[in-house]
C-alpha cells in the first residue's frame, strides 16, 4: 500500500508483533502449552522492531504483549466476577488495564532492543537477553508480581527448571534466528515470501544430496 507522496505502508510489522502475541500464548501452561514454540516465538515481533523506529518498535511490543498477557490473565475475569461480585464493565477494563501495564516491559525491551539493534546487530543479540531478564526481575517484584509470566515458565513441561538461565537462552536463540533474514532491502511480504522460497530451495537440495 502506498500513501500520499509515494511513500509505501506496510502492515507486516503489526501482523508479526500479532503473530508473536499468538504464538506466546500457545506457549505457556493454561492454554495448548506447547512449550517447544517459546523458542521461536519471540522471531516474528524481532524481525517487525529490527527495522522500525524504536517508538514505533515499542508501539509493537505493546500490541504484542496486549495480545500475550489478555490472553494468559483472562481468569482475572472471572475471579472479580465471580468472588469479588464485580460486573463486567469493572473486571475487563481492569484486566485490560493490568495487561496494558504489563505490556510496558515488553514496549520497553523493543525500544531500546531497535535502537540497540539498529547500531549494532551482533551487540543487539547478545544484549536484548540480559535486557529481557532484567526486566523480568524487575516486573517479579514491581507493583504487580506475578514472577510466573516469566518466558522460561513455558518450558515447565520441558523439564527446564533454571528460569533466569532458561529465559536468556530463549531470548538469545529467538534473536539469533531473527539475524537469519534479508538485509536492509526489507520489502514487507514479498521479501519474505522469497527469503522462504530460498531457505525451501536449499532445504530441498540438502535432502537431495542426502538421498
């Protein structure tokens, strides 16, 4: 799509930040649960903040995490509804509220990882980790709790039990996998379609030599 004076829109960095919410929420314990997804969950919002302005990187982790944690606190609901005898006008903007604050830590991770990012590719890989953990500590405590949000949580059916340790080496594979994609030339879904198509391609011809 293109607006006024030529310049082209693309929709492809919101529908990534989409995908990533979506695929979290298959991820954790409580809805599919299927743990394997954290480790490319992460990719899709990645490669949207890795060529945006980090305001609007954070404007996706927000969207991200709006779909993440509505999704993984929709009990908060149902608790206020049915305990605390609170209507329905009360419990879904104060969920809506709590996953809006909590969203704000992911918003925070994609600034500062895009602007990171941007001037240093292989620094953006090895910092975003210790960024992530770090504010995954910090949200344990601030305010609000809830520790067991934390993205190595998912893995509990994959025996992973180091959480800090679990969270880092998510985060590092979902940004090192992110580095596997076209360069500067980014053209929303027809780079990627063909950047697909070539890792199809030599996925093929691998098979074939092993034949």
């Amino acid at each position: 799509m293109k607006a006024e004076g030529g310049k082209s829109i693309s929709f492809l960095p919101v529908g990534l930040a989409l995908g990533t919410g979506f695929l979290l929420f298959l991820t954790f314990p409580g809805a599919v649960g299927f743990w394997p997804l954290a480790w490319v969950a992460l990719v899709p919002l990645l490669l949207a903040i890795t060529r945006v302005s980090p305001g609007r990187a954070a404007l996706l982790g927000v969207l991200a995490g709006m779909v993440h944690y509505v999704s993984l606190l929709y009990w908060i609901v149902i608790v206020l509804g049915r305990y605390g005898n609170l209507p329905g006008w009360v419990s879904v903007p104060a969920l809506l509220l709590l996953a809006l604050y909590m969203s704000s830590y992911l918003a925070l991770f994609c600034g500062l990882t895009s602007k990171i990012w941007q001037g240093n590719e292989v620094l953006g890989v090895w910092v975003g980790p210790l960024l992530w953990v770090g504010l995954d500590y910090v949200r344990s405590f601030l305010f609000s709790g809830f520790p067991w949000q934390d993205l190595a949580y998912s893995q509990r059916s994959g025996r992973v039990f180091a959480v800090d340790e679990a969270s880092s080496q998510l985060v590092v594979i979902d940004a090192r996998l992110t580095r596997v994609q076209p360069g500067p030339g980014w053209g929303g879904f027809s780079t990627v379609k063909k950047w697909m198509r070539s890792r199809g391609s030599r996925a093929k011809r691998g098979t074939a030599r092993l034949s």
